[in-house]
C-alpha cells in the first residue's frame, strides 16, 4: 500500500507540475492513448477498465481541452477512435519526464545494493501484475481490444 500511495503522489505531483487542471483518471486516459496509440473508444474502456459511456464522458472533457482528437472509423463508421493531439502528446511528455525525475532522484537516494536489486523486483512486480490483469499491461492487451495495429485513420502502411 505505501508502494502504491507513493506512485499516487508522485503523479498527483507531477500532474500539479503543469498548469492544465487535469484529474489522475484523465491523466491515467492520456497516458494509456500515449501508450497504446489511436485507439477505438470501446477499447479504451476495456483498457481503463470502465464502462464505454464513462470512456465517452473522458473523452468528450478531454477533446474540450484540446487535448485528444475523436473521430469516426472512415471504416466502420460504428466505431469512435480517439488520439491525443500534439498539445496532448506534449501534455503527457511533460508530466511523464516530471514523475521520471521524481523517481530518478528517490532512486538515486538508495544505498547502491538496495537499489542494484530494485529493477529486478520492479520487473517482477510488473510481470505479476501482467498475469493477473492484462489491463495492466496495456502495451499488449490495448493492441487486441483495439482491433488495429496500424493507425485506423491513415490506412497507409
């Protein structure tokens, strides 16, 4: 739990470090499109683990800020696929170097033996952690619910 809290902070930290009022949960969507690239909406639900209709409330607060760009599937005009937009890239970058810095300076704080066996834990955890809910693994699970590999609005190879 104190692990956790601690990643918490560090992001509540880090997203207080720009000046756009953003929530950890749209931050958390922000990240997950900065990861996973455009991605169907139904998707990015299945992805954040929450209902499509609260994916859709995100969504629409985030494109009012400028910050992710919807548009419909030119292939199945069904689907909504959501990208960040480059204000929203630039967002992201900025609050993920800030939380990497956080982290490189506690990091750094370490006794060299303790943190020579941090990365083999952290890498441990993570693993554990895929097993247990592909959600936490969005690399690899947002590209399946996705359906797309290939970015769905520029089907150019």
């Amino acid at each position: 739990m104190a692990a956790s809290r601690l990643v918490v902070a560090l992001s509540a930290r880090a997203l207080a470090s720009v000046d756009v009022p953003l929530t950890l949960p749209q931050l958390r969507s922000l990240v997950a499109l900065h990861t996973c690239g455009p991605i169907k909406l139904a998707a990015m639900a299945a992805t954040l683990g929450v209902t499509p209709s609260t994916a859709l409330r995100m969504a629409e607060r985030l494109e009012a800020q400028g910050l992710i760009d919807r548009r419909v599937n030119p292939d199945n005009r069904r689907e909504v696929v959501l990208r960040l937009t480059p204000a929203g890239e630039e967002l992201v970058g900025r609050v993920l170097s800030h939380r990497r810095a956080e982290i490189r300076i506690l990091v750094e704080r370490l006794p060299a033996r303790e943190r020579a066996g941090l990365l083999p834990a952290l890498t441990a955890l993570t693993a554990a952690a895929g097993e247990i809910d592909p959600g936490l693994a969005p690399s690899a699970e947002a590209g399946r619910l996705a359906g797309v590999v290939d970015d769905p609005l520029n089907p150019a190879p």
